[in-house]
C-alpha cells in the first residue's frame, strides 16, 4: 500500500473512503510526524485484534463502558481507559443491550427537565431498571440519536454535530 495524498480537513468535512483502499485520520499530530508520510510512501498494514478469536469476525464495533453485566451494575469506566471526563459528565447518551428473555433493546436519553443529561453512573443505573442484564454505552453527547421505522423519533434539540456512522439493526419478518 501507499499514501495517495494528505489533506487537511475541518471538523465538518466529509472525505469518502476509497473502495479498494483506506482512510488514516491523523488528529492533533506535529506536522513534522506527518512528513514522514507524503504520497508515494510505501505503508504496510497489519491488524490484530484482541482477544484473538475477533480475527474472524468481518465487523466489530467498539464501545463502552460496559455499563452492566449479568443483572449487576459493573461500571468502571477507568478500568477500560477512558478519560476521566466521562465519568462526571452530564450529558444525552445512548446504550445497547439485552433482556433475559433474550429481547435487545436500544435506549437513548437526553437532557432532563431543567438540567443535563445523566452523568455515567447514572446511566448505568437508568438501563439497569429498565431491566437491560447486559448493557454497553455507545457514543452520547449531541451525536445522540435514535431512528425507528424510517422516522427520526430522538435527536438532541440543538444538535449541530452531524453523525457520519451509527449502528443499523434490520429485519425482516418470516411470512
């Protein structure tokens, strides 16, 4: 592989992934690190994944904190290396998870009356009484979204951050 171009992008421009190729995001970096690929530069690629056995699964997602697991509340959001910020942080957040009757269910959230969103802990705790026996943060703040059934039925109101991925679950029901 090699580097086809640098560019620099603001925080609202979209730059398309090429088909048969890959896009490196490189943010808050010396320019003087990034000289050290201009086009033309020969790059090899090598990806391992952890633990190992993920290798052989095509599509993963990263998120978290795990917020529950198995019925208990778990959180411990140093524990998986994310800033401290989050953990105080009042702010709309969305989560992923399962019931015991094996029923998944995406929940978002956002501001409460008369102040912020919920902070971590109390998130975990939200999801854990709506009765979710696994649960795991996904991405909050004013990308925090909810699409059902072809309609946009949760968005922050003031949300000027425009999403440019999100998790899509599709079914089809057997006739």
């Amino acid at each position: 592989e090699q580097v086809v171009e640098q560019q620099p992008i603001s925080n609202h421009q979209t730059v398309p992934i090429p088909s048969e190729g890959f896009l490196l995001v490189a943010r808050n970096l010396n320019s003087a690190l990034l000289a050290n690929f201009p086009p033309g530069a020969a790059v090899q690629l090598e990806t391992t994944a952890m633990p190992a056995a993920f290798n052989s699964i095509p599509n993963i997602v990263g998120a978290g904190p795990l917020l529950v697991n198995q019925g208990r509340v778990v959180l411990n959001a140093a524990l998986e290396q994310f800033g401290a910020g989050l953990d105080a942080q009042a702010a709309p957040r969305s989560a992923m998870g399962n019931r015991s009757d094996g029923s998944i269910v995406w929940v978002t959230t956002h501001n409460r009356i008369g102040g912020m969103g919920p902070t971590l802990a109390e998130w975990a705790q939200i999801v854990h009484q709506l009765g979710l026996i696994n649960a795991v943060n996904l991405d909050g703040g004013s990308s925090t979204a909810l699409y059902l059934g072809g309609v946009l039925v949760d968005r922050h109101a003031v949300t000027t951050t425009r999403v440019n991925n999100a998790l899509g679950v599709f079914w089809q029901p057997i006739p």
